[in-house]
C-alpha cells in the first residue's frame, strides 16, 4: 500500500512539473511576473522537444562514459 502511495505521488510531481513547463515554458505565461524563470523553463522545454544543442558539460560527460 504505501509503495502505490508513493508511486502516485511520484506520478502527480512529474505532471505537475511537465504542466508548468508547459504553461511557463511553451506559452511564455507569467513572463511578466518571474522573467528568469520563464526564460529558464523555456530553454527546459527546448531541451526536452531536441530544439536546443546539449550544454557542453553534459557531452563531455556522456563522451567520457562512453571512452570506458
């Protein structure tokens, strides 16, 4: 019972999340009142939908774990 309760709230955390990047990110809502964090949550949106390049440190690391 609590395993389901947990993986529930887990499921409901992740919509949440893809909601506001949706809302903030996508369609730029409440840019007027937090601009950093739309700008933020709009380069997150590019990221997830493969518009934006992967940041420097994440393809160093990606290549270097690939090397071993």
């Amino acid at each position: 019972m609590t395993v389901i309760l947990i993986t529930m709230i887990a499921v409901l955390v992740v919509a949440g999340v893809v909601a506001g990047l949706v809302l903030v990110g996508m369609e730029g809502r409440g840019g007027d009142r937090a601009p950093k964090l739309t700008q933020q949550m709009t380069r997150a949106a590019k990221h997830l939908n493969g518009e934006a390049k992967p940041p420097k440190k994440f393809v160093r690391m990606v290549e270097s774990s690939l090397t071993r």
